[in-house]
C-alpha cells in the first residue's frame, strides 16, 4: 500500500488536468447519479481522489464521507471543498477497511474510475457489501480495457501495461470486461439496477447495482 500511496501522491500534481481528456465520461456519470441519490442520504465516496465527484453532489445528500488512500489528494480535496463552499463533505486519507466505518453505514457508496486498480476485487466487494444498509446502493464507473478503444488509447494502455510490469506504475491495473463487472457484482451478492457503457476513446461501464441479502 506505501508504494501505491507514493505513486497517488504524485500524481495528485497533475491529476486533474490528467483527467480532462475524460470530462466527458466524468460529467455523464455524475449527472446519472444525481438521479439515484436522496437528500438524507449517507453517502462514502471510495477512491475520492482530488475531490471532484463529492464536491458535486455533495447538495444532493445529506453528507458524504470521502476516503483515498492518499493524503495529498486528499489535501487538494480540502482545498476544493473550502473554496466552493462545501460543508457535508468529510474527506480523510484512509481505506475501505478501516475499521471506524461500521456495518451497514451508508445508504450509497460510489466507486469512480478506480475497481479496475484495486488488488483483491472480490474482498473490496464483500468489504462493500457488508458496509451499505439493506437495499442499499452501489454505484460505480470503471474503464473496460478489454471493450472498445480507440487506436490512441490502447496504444497508450500497453505502455501502462508495461510500465506496471517493470515497476514504475505499482498498481494492479485490469483489464476488465463489462460482463466480468456483471459477474463481479452478481457474486458479491449484488442486483444491477441499472448498467450502460460510455464511450469516449474507451469504454466505461456504469453501474448502478442494490444489495441483496447474502445466500
């Protein structure tokens, strides 16, 4: 985790203008969850990064805990919270698996642009399962590098592979297809409610899935 906390906090430099090049994915999916949220909604925001996401629904709920391994992102996120006026947003640098979180905190939990990255899935999963109220909701974007992409993308995607793979990106980057996401969700004793892809250079699949109860 030191090395992938390292690597974030690099990256939290330049890693909003890094994520232009992707607004359009980024607005689309923030607009499609507004229309799931309610106002007295508990909401953790997993993998927050600079803030962006929470900032913008944060009017949307009643509060929002935000969490991200690392701390400089998570300095950024304060910053942007401040200066837009946002009060209901607690960021924190911290994970999933922090223990103050108790089962059955919240009634939405977000994961944007960032299951493809974690190392143990299923675990993240379970870890989410057990953290959502009953008929809670789970709402996530992930980039489906085995679907669609244009020529640029996967030739930048095998850089990332190789970079990964000598070191110098210390992340588990996957290759994920959407129905391997359907699979994910299904086995972690989730239904989706709602899915479609967004496409923009590559493929995103949002999802929108409601706990169930465990078999």
């Amino acid at each position: 985790m030191n090395k992938s906390k390292e690597f974030w906090d690099m990256a939290s430099k330049n890693y909003d203008k890094t994520e232009e090049r992707f607004e359009y994915i980024h607005t689309k999916s923030r607009e499609k969850t507004k229309k799931f949220l309610k106002s007295g909604n508990i909401v953790l925001d997993y993998g927050c990064g600079t803030g962006t996401t929470s900032c913008e629904l944060a009017n949307q709920v009643k509060e929002i805990h935000a969490i991200d391994i690392s701390s400089k992102m998570i300095e950024i996120a304060k910053e942007k919270a401040f200066f837009n006026k946002v009060e209901n947003v607690n960021f924190e640098q911290t994970d999933i698996f922090d223990q103050r979180f108790g089962k059955e905190s919240f009634d939405t939990i977000l994961a944007f642009n960032m299951l493809h990255t974690v190392p143990t899935p299923q675990v993240v999963m379970q870890r989410i399962h057990e953290l959502l109220k009953p008929d809670g909701l789970f709402i996530s974007i992930t980039p489906c590098l085995r679907d669609k992409m244009s020529f640029l993308v996967r030739t930048q995607i095998l850089l990332v592979q190789v970079l990964c793979k000598i070191g110098i990106i210390p992340i588990a980057i996957r290759r994920h297809k959407s129905s391997e996401l359907d699979n994910l969700m299904a086995n972690g004793n989730f239904h989706a409610i709602h899915t479609e892809k967004i496409f923009k250079g590559a493929t995103s699949y949002y999802m929108v899935a409601k706990k169930t109860a465990e078999i």
